[in-house]
C-alpha cells in the first residue's frame, strides 16, 4: 500500500493495513540498528522537534536517536525552558517553530487531543509521543511489533493487559492496535483501574488474575504510577503486589511460551519481580530496542518514504547507509 | 563590500552599509530554508556555543537552528547547569569554553557590555543574543529584513515602536537600524515606559497612540514583560490594554497597507487582539522565519563567508546542497 | 602495542604502555582540534551517551564535543530529568541506553564504582568521567599529557599535588598515572584534607608548602569544593588561602620553569592568584583543550581504532577529514 497520512496521530484511527505497513517498515529499521553505521541519509537536511510539555526522557531520547539515524537534525523543547511559562498559547508555540522552517513536531503532552489540534494548525508532520490519558501510538505500535516478531502472527493472540489501566495511554494504544489485528483482549487489575467502560470497546475486563492469565500468549505489565497521589483509587503498592504482582510462581500458571511485556520504566518488586523481568520469558530490553524501530519507520512514512512490503526487495536507495 | 567584523555586538556600531550586507545575505539564506534539504556546508567543522546566562527557548533554538543548517556542531551551555553557579567568572567560562577550539560563542546575559567584554578576550567569534537593557542585534537586523521584504525599502518609512521601551533591548536595536537605514522612528507608551531621553537618538516620543498610529507604515508592538516586577512604572494590563492594546478598531485608524510586528511571545488580547495578530497585515511569523535567515547570515560572514549582492549571482559554492 | 580494553574505567588498572598509547594517541587528536574542518570520520554512524547522575557542565561539554568532532551521534541523559527519579535502578537505566543501540555510555556518577558496575552488565563501552571520590581517569590522563607535553617526559619529575586531596578524584587519577610514568608525587594541604593514608600509594605527605613546592616541576592545584559543607574538616576559605593560595611570593619561590595547573574551574584569589592563573607558568586553559584530545583518543581507541606511535607516521585514513 502507499503511505498518504501526513500525521501518526493515535491508532485507533489507523486502518489494519496502515498498521501492518508500518510493522513492515520498522523491521527495516531495526535491521539498520544491527549495522556497524547505524545511519540512513532518509531525511537529511529535514528538521524533527521534540515538544515535551510533559517531561519523558526515555520517550525523547528514542525519538532522537531515530531522529538522528535518518539523518535529520533534532531540537530539544522541553517546557520548563520555554515561553509557555510567559502565558504563550500551544498553538503560538507550535507555529513558531513551524515557522522556522522545521518539518515534523513530535509532541508530548499532558492534554488529550493536543496533537491532533496541532494537527489542524501545522503544515509540519504531527507525532502523537503521548498525550495525556488518551494514546501512545508508538508504544502501542512497539508493543505489537514485538509480539509478532516473537509469535509471527498477531491475530488469534490472547493478550492480556495488567495493573492500572483506567489512565492509561499505552492501554489505549495497545488495545486499538491488537483489536484492529484480530487478537483478544483481556484487561485485568484493581476494579477501581479497570472499570466495566472497557467491555463496549470489546475486551474482555476482570479482576481475577488467575482468569487473565491461564490462557495469555502475552501479559503487558503497565507501569503503577505510585508517584501519582490517587490514594482514592488506588490500594497500597503491597497489596497490589500481592494481588497482582508477576512473580516466578505467577509465571508457572501461564502458558509456557508466554510473552512478558513492560513499557517500563519497571518497577521491580512491583508489578514485576527480578526473577521474571529478567527471566527467558521477558523482551522488556527488545520493547525499546523495538521501540527507535518503530519511530525511524513512522518519521520516514509520514515524510513519503516509500514502504517496505512484508517480502522486502533489497535495500532501497534511502536506506543504505551513508 | 567586503566583511571584515569578526563579532557582531550590536547595532550602533555597524554602517548602513554592512546592515545592507547582512540583509542581502540573509535572502539568500531564506531560500535556503525553502529547499527539501535545508543545509548548506558553510560552518561544517566548526563548533558554536550558545551562552544563555539568561534563559531564552526561542531565541536559542533559533540560532541552534542556524548553526545546524550551516553544518556547524552546537553546544548548549546555561547557566543554570554551570560552574557560573560554582563562582566562576564569565571570562574564566568564556575562555574555557574557546579553549575547547569552539569558533563562535553566542552570548545572551543579562549584563550590558557582556558581550563587547567577551569580544576584547576571545579569538572566537561572539554574537550578543540580547546583553541587559542594551541591544539585541539579530531581533533589530531580522526586524528591518522583514520591512525591507514587505516595504521593498527602509528609507522614508515612518516605523512606530509600541510599548514597554524604556529596558527593551529590541527597541534600541531597532532605532539604530532603522534610522541608519532612512526610516522616521516613533516611540510610544505609557510616560513612564518612555522617557523623552528618547529624543536626542531623533526619535519622535509621544504617549498618544491615534498620533502615533496615524502615518505609521509599519507599527512594531513590544512584549509587555508582565511576569517582570515593576509596579512603580507600569500601569495594570487591563490599563495598557485600553490604552495601547491594538485591536480591530484600532488597527482601521491605520494605513490600508500598515505591517503589524511584534517579536514574540505575543501576549493575546494584551498588547494585540488575536484578530489583528493573526491578520492579513501580522507578519509575526515571518519575522520568526526571517530571523533564523538574519542569523544564518551573521554566522556565515563573521566567518569569512562572502557577502551576496543586492543582485545575487547564481549560488555560490557554499551554499550549494551538501 | 594493540589497544585491548572495552572500557575506561580508571587508571589504577591501566599499564604504563597503555597509559603511554593513549598520551600517543592523543597528541594526534589535539592537530586535529588545530585544523579549520575539526572533525573526523572515525565513529560515524556510533551513538555516545552522555549518562551524567552526577551534574557537570563542563566535562559534558568536553566529551560531547569529543564525540561531535569524532561524528559520532550525542545524546545527554542528565538524573534531573530522568526515570531513576522514578526509582528505576542504574542498571536498568544503562541497559535501557543500550537497548537503543547505543554504542558508548560516558558516565558520571556520585558513587565510586558505578562504571565499573556498568562495564560488568553492559555490551557497550563504558567511560569514567568521574565516579564519587574514586578516580576521574580522563582528568588524570589530560594533566600527564599536559605535564609530558610541555616538560618531555613524566619519569622523573616532581609533581605537587596541593588542596582538597582527601575526597578527591583527581587526585587518585593523577597519583596511579604518575606513579605509573615515573614521577616522584607531594601532596600537601590542610591535615584533615590530606591524612596520611596516601603513604602507602608512595608519596610523600606534608602540610609544609614551602617544602612541597620547593623543588616541583609541576604544582596542580585542587579546586577548594566550598561549596560543599564539611565545616568540621575544612578551614576558612581565608585561613586556606593565607596558608596554601598560590600568589605571585610563592610562585617567586618554585623552579622557574615550575607549571601551574589546575583542573578548573578556579577560585581567583582562593587556592591561586589571578596574576599566577593568568601568568606565564599556568597552562589551565591548555589543559582544557588537552582534555578534548585525551578524550577524542579514548572513544577512538575502545572502539577498536588504531594506536598512534610515539614517532606518527602519516595521518591514517580514519584521520583524514570528511
């Protein structure tokens, strides 16, 4: 198929197909990744901001690095530097920046829906690095990446989605991605974080553990947010442990080819123990390895960079290296 | 002509003729930002430094910009993170930082003179980026290039300055340029924010806006430095708003043809309605634009780049697409 | 000899030969700093980063242009911004670096030992830009080179270590690579900063200045850390200064081709004088330009490059500029 959206705004959007192309694409790019120069000249010469209104040093790192192989040049804006402070509206910001003849903003952003406003208002490529409760396109794209590079198919998957998923961007993401490509969905934790709203979006919802995870190819931990004060919503991070923490004897209920996921950072002891974040079964590490993948894949698509098809002809112009 | 400065430390010290030289370069430099591959080779190997002792996002980014586009490496230092915190003085930095072979230090401070008292101790190249109350050379240079654009020429057009002036830097830069060039300069404000010292530069002073606005050309609108502390001299917003905020009404009391400036950040519906800023005679993104050419300029010639003509040849070597 | 280490975690474990290979080495990178196109094309397409827990501006910005000036990619990680405020652990921060195909981790870090832990679960290089009160190994090796540079030779010399040596890292790194070189070593300060713990390593240990500078060939002098609070060790900065500064008198009493050295940044009119730190013996400033050589030579040699002899043969490929 050719590339036409000029945004990665969110996935539920996204059609199965656009979704595939660009699990096609990111495989590319990670085969760069293994290179001794791990540079493709795609987009030389080209300008990729980085808009955190809301800090992520790991998410602006990755995209940076996937800003840097494909050659571009890359601006760091974070907003405890900017002119937000002075009052200046998101809208005024982005539009400045645009007007310095820079050609993506890859905003992060505490309100839901504020890449798709600066969507309407930018001539610039839009990337959605998380906005507020609402998506993470690229970690649910990462995440579906991985599983299928590991089980070589994501419809007919049994992905089971644990811990705090109510505000949950990545949850979001995952869901829309693994639903569009044929997997069941089961999301699981305290009743308080996983409310019964999820079943329209057809997932499967329970706080029984042992339910969630008998029949599971695949559990993504989510991250707790325990440095968030939801004191109301939320038990004590010991009795979520003990209620929902994965650990060895937890693992030995799944299915022995099970996959354990985290979009990290982890944290051990928590939702995770050492033995299983570390154990064969883990491809936490292969997630953000993945993860630049994915981004190199969505910069170049959204610039016209022509996708590669599931049996890939040999390397295109645009990816040998410089 | 040829350029022989090695640093560019304000206005006030350039002829007519070398503010030409820089503006002629600079359109060359915007088409630059037109191309698909927006860097040229011109500063390739070279290091620049961007000093921000006071913190400025835009202004920053702008000339991060610059330098990449030109090939150059950069190196953000501020203050925040540095030994000035550990009692360091700002030459013993300076030198420092040239000692690591950098070639160009771009210096904002909140001291007037910090950048003249740079260019007495360093080899490298220095560029002020805005010293204290006294200038801001490259906001004054990009501010006439955009007039000069619109107007087709600086010499007779009456250009009015709105606002806090009494410590705006831009607004020094700007009367040095702009009177260098031919232009009728007007300042206007509160009495407390201009003072008729103003007078001897040859600056019309006025504290009534229709005299002000009448017969402008161009009406160029300074920041309200509200997060500033100064309630002995200026009065409330809601005070300056009704009295020299320009809005619709205000705007048609102007010339059919006038230019509305203002260098960012805007304050809406303080110093400019949204309706005017956003406008068919704003040209506030432009001068966004405009300013990374000016800078791309100012780096290019203080290196020994070779001035373009009013009449440009075709591209010069330096400028072709690496 | 062939360069075999992965790492540069101190000096301690260093041979005198390799020592030697990476002064050898270094000398060539300095005439790379001297050229007007000051980069080369050794670690094009690699990925450095800057992984600082603990701050410091200036050794950053040492290596990040040592990295820019090598083609490498630089990405800053700085713990104000980062996940192991989260309470993610060191290692899964360094692990998740590594996880995006990054090819040398530089850290600092307030624990001694922190990146010889890193170099022990890490693939990737591993550099020591100063770890607790440990060693500084780059430090160390930019003041021999230094010494060497401007004296012939370190066998033999007389080197004066004077200040703060008691928590000192620069200190540590300088004592194994001049004991390892030849040099005879003095430290001298305040009793509480300077106990008789060092005896053991082989020098000489005294609270006597005149008897430590009278016969030094070099004298390097330690930041007095006033700015962190040990009252019950530390003197008054005046009574230090009266008793230790270095000024013009005392200088009066050194060799006269005595170097001042000091490994920044200064407190003028603390440990030394501005007539002494700008005189004619100091080489402060070129060991800063020293240390982005040194630090060029440590990135190329991990890597895998090639040594440079002590009698260079003409520039290798990996040298010539892009």
């Amino acid at each position: 198929m050719r590339w036409t959206r000029k945004d990665l705004l969110d996935l539920q959007s996204l059609s199965a197909e656009e979704i595939v192309t660009i699990l096609d694409t990111a495989r590319e790019f990670k085969a760069v990744g293994q290179r001794v120069i791990k540079k493709v000249p795609a987009l030389r010469g080209k300008t990729v901001v980085n808009l955190f209104v809301e800090p992520s040093t790991r998410t602006r790192i990755s995209f940076e690095l996937a800003a840097q192989r494909l050659s571009a040049d890359v601006i760091n804006f974070t907003a405890e530097a900017s002119s937000l402070k002075k009052g200046e509206t998101l809208k005024d910001t982005a539009r400045n920046l645009e007007a310095l003849n820079t050609d993506f903003i890859v905003i992060r952003h505490s309100a839901a829906g504020a890449p798709h406003f600066l969507s309407r208002v930018l001539e610039a490529h839009v990337v959605n690095a998380g906005d507020g409760a609402h998506e993470h396109p690229t970690q649910g794209l990462l995440d579906v990446f991985t599983m299928r590079e590991k089980k070589g198919r994501i419809a007919g998957l049994n992905v089971t989605i644990l811990g705090d998923i109510l505000y949950s961007r990545v949850a979001r993401s995952n869901i829309w991605a693994l639903q569009k490509l044929g997997a069941r969905v089961t999301l699981c934790g305290p009743p308080t974080l996983v409310p019964q709203t999820f079943e329209p979006m057809g997932c499967r919802v329970t706080s029984h553990l042992a339910e969630a995870i008998a029949d599971a190819d695949v559990v993504n931990l989510l991250r707790i947010q325990h440095e968030r004060q939801r004191k109301t919503m939320f038990p004590s991070l010991g009795e979520y442990t003990s209620l929902f923490g994965i650990n060895r004897e937890r693992l030995a209920c799944m299915k022995p080819d099970v996959l354990i996921m985290h979009p990290g950072p982890i944290n051990r002891g928590v939702e995770v123990d050492s033995d299983v974040a570390d154990g064969s079964h883990s491809v936490i590490l292969e997630q953000v390895t993945n993860g630049l993948a994915v981004r190199m894949a969505v910069l170049f698509l959204i610039n016209g960079g022509k996708p590669f098809a599931a049996a890939s002809p040999p390397a295109e112009p645009d990816l040998v290296a410089q």
